[in-house]
C-alpha cells in the first residue's frame, strides 16, 4: 500500500511526537538492546558470505530481548538453528533484490511458529541497514497508531504479516524522518526508531489494562 503522505498529515505527526520525543528515548531499554551489540551485528552481517552461526545467534538474542540473558526459549534458539543451517546456501545465491530475499526466507522458515516475519525483516534490515529501518510489532502498532490519528478512515492493523508491511513501514518511517529534518528538535534515525519501539509497546500495554512502565510524560499521547 502507498501512504503517500500529505505535508499536513506529516507534519500533525511530528507534532504529536516532538514534545515527548525525549522521554520515549529515554525509556527506551538500552541495557536489552545495547547500541555496542547492535553495532557489532551490522558489521557482522555487512558481508553475508563472512556471517558465521555465531553472528546470527547473536542476532536473534538481541532481536528478542535476550541479550543478557543466559537462557531463553527453545523456540528462538531454533529458529537461529535453522536460519544458520540455511545460510551458506543463501549466500551462494548472491540475491540483491529485497523482495526475493524476503520470500526466500518465508519459504525457508514457514514452519517455524516463533515469529518468522519480524525476524525476517530484521535481517533484511541487517543485510541492507540504509535501506529498511527496523520493523517489528511494535514500531508496527505505533505507525498505525499515528496514521489512524491523521486519517481517520485509516484502515489500522495489529500486525505485519508480509513484504509490503515492510514496504510500507519503510515509507512510513523515512517520509517522517525526512519531514522532521527542517525543524531544530529533528531526531536521529535511530532515536527515532527507538521513540516509535517505546510508544508500541506502551499501546501494547495499555490493551492488556496495564499501565506502561516509566511514567513518564509521554504517556498522555495514550490518553
């Protein structure tokens, strides 16, 4: 789907999130995704011919939030498993085009129930990281969040489920990176990718009857 967003639909987003911008930053767990680690992943996955077992097991436990963590569910390790059984194959094919690498992947991890797709379009980004920005549920809910807010028509959905999410999340995310850069208080790709993470998982929350941890002021965009 095109978005094809309007200046003024651009800029009302920007509104709603400049003022808070700061705090959803600052609640953002930096100690389960350190910046260092996730450093070290783009440069590991800069060339996929070199990208060892080790390097896409370090991936996933940093996708998933497992990075300090000594154990963590089976499912995930699996699925590491399996994408590194894969690899060698996948890169002997020399693929550039997103799309095919995407379905690739798809085809290879079809059977796998532990979230596929998002861990898909985090290689994808890993692969090409000035290309897709990092898509997951929650910068997910928080763009349809957003858009709901600007066009109320908008036909809003809990998750990604294919190709043109990513595509159109992509749109999202780099027309209102774009848009932000003519003002004084624009944000860095990645504050703002960790902003829309933080402000997803706060709606995530908030559907379950939870109150989002921090307390901070950011929350009244929930209200």
């Amino acid at each position: 789907m095109d978005l094809a967003l309007r200046s003024v639909e651009l800029n009302q987003i920007i509104d709603r999130l400049a003022p808070d911008l700061r705090s959803l930053v600052e609640d953002y767990d930096d100690a389960k995704y350190p910046a260092h680690a996730y450093q070290l992943l783009v440069e590991a996955f800069g060339d996929h011919a070199k990208t060892t077992d080790a390097d896409i097991e370090r991936a996933l436990r940093w996708k998933f939030g497992h990075w300090r963590k000594i154990d963590y569910p089976a499912a995930h390790r699996h699925l590491a498993e399996r994408i590194a059984q894969e690899w060698k194959r996948f890169s002997r094919e020399g693929m550039q085009d997103p799309e095919s690498i995407y379905r690739h992947w798809v085809m290879v991890l079809k059977s796998e129930a532990s979230a596929p797709h998002i861990t898909i379009t985090f290689l994808l980004h890993l692969l090409l990281p000035d290309q897709f920005p990092i898509m997951d549920q929650h910068t997910f809910r928080a763009m349809n969040w957003f858009l709901k807010d600007a066009r109320p028509e908008w036909p809003e959905r809990k998750a990604p489920t294919d190709f043109s999410d990513l595509m159109m999340y992509k749109e999202f995310f780099n027309s209102l990176h774009t848009a932000w850069q003519s003002r004084d208080d624009a944000p860095t790709r990645s504050d703002l990718d960790k902003a829309l993470m933080v402000f997803g998982q706060g709606l995530k929350m908030r559907s379950l009857g939870k109150t989002p941890v921090g307390l901070t002021n950011w929350q009244r965009l929930l209200l």
